[in-house]
C-alpha cells in the first residue's frame, strides 16, 4: 500500500495499531513508500512467506529480474506480470516478531531470477553467513539482497513488515489500496 513515509496519518484507521511504527521507521521521511503488513499464522516446520519458492529453500531478493536489467516486482510468483518496476537503488527495511524466522545475507545477488527466487544458489548461502533477524528489529536491504523466511519451530502468530522505499513505478491488481492517498 503506498503511504508517505514517517506520516501515520497518511494510512486507513484499520491500521493505526501500527501508528508509532510508521511514525519512526522510514528511508525518507516525506517520500512516498510502500507498506506490506502481513499478520498470518507461521505452521511448525513451515517458513512464513515462503510458499511460493520453487526450491528446498525460501531464498530470494525482494526484485526479479528481466532481460534488459530491468527490475521487477509482480514477476512469477507475484501475479505473473510486470506491471511494476523498481529503480536499482530502492531500498528496503523489513522487520517481524518472531526470533529467528528470516536469514538475510549481507551482500548483493545480481543475478537473480524473474521472480526472485534464488534457492537454486543456496549453496552460496549458508546460514552461519547470515545474519538472524530478532524479533523487533528493522533491517535495511537492497532489492538485490538474499534473505529467507525460515521454518518456525512452533506455530506462531506472526507480524512481518516491510517499508519500500520511492522508485517504485506501475502497481499490481492485488496492492492495497490507500483511499487517502
């Protein structure tokens, strides 16, 4: 859903129990951003948002990427067009609740899929080189970043958030939309 950044106000009443955290965590303050708040129960055993992955693992960037080096979100997995482009710098924070359920890896992945699904690459990628998030903690990636939803260990009500910073063109049928915007 796009929101400006740092501006609670500028999100529906629905989601003011996020007020304080849109309030303080942002790129850029001012700048429109885009929100994903995603509240869903996390099966044991399961990663949380990694069921659209084509490999044993849930590894990706946050953009895929076509022919001509154009980046994509919407690609594969995510409404199979490209209706949405991104600008190579876009910048990306995430956080979630839950100790341990995301792996990120500090470093780009330039070559990556149409949809971003890189677990063909995961033996490039073990987790003692990555970094846990912990629950509450926002972490700052670029589109070309590895990260991975990782299996819970209990069934879990999880809160993931993701803030998308400008550079994002077009818009997929399924965004949210911001009556206020």
């Amino acid at each position: 859903m796009p929101y400006i950044q740092g501006d609670a106000l500028s999100v529906p009443d629905e989601y003011s129990a996020y007020s304080n955290i849109i309030q303080q965590v942002f790129i850029k303050k001012n700048d429109i951003g885009y929100l994903t708040i995603d509240e869903s129960i996390a099966m044991k055993g399961n990663p949380h948002r990694g069921y659209r992955s084509k490999y044993g693992r849930a590894l990706h960037t946050e953009a895929g990427r076509i022919p001509g080096k154009i980046y994509v979100w919407g690609g594969g997995g995510w409404g199979a067009s490209h209706r949405v482009t991104l600008d190579a710098g876009v910048e990306v924070l995430l956080a979630n609740n839950l100790n341990n359920s995301c792996a990120i890896w500090n470093v780009v992945h330039e070559n990556t899929s149409i949809d971003g699904d890189i677990g063909y690459a995961s033996d490039i990628y073990p987790y003692e080189d990555a970094i846990m998030m912990r629950a509450g903690e926002v972490h700052k990636i670029g589109i070309l970043t590895p990260h991975e939803s990782l299996p819970v260990i209990e069934t879990f009500q999880r809160q993931f958030l993701r803030i998308v910073s400008s550079g994002v063109h077009g818009r997929e049928l399924y965004f949210t939309e911001n009556p206020l915007l």
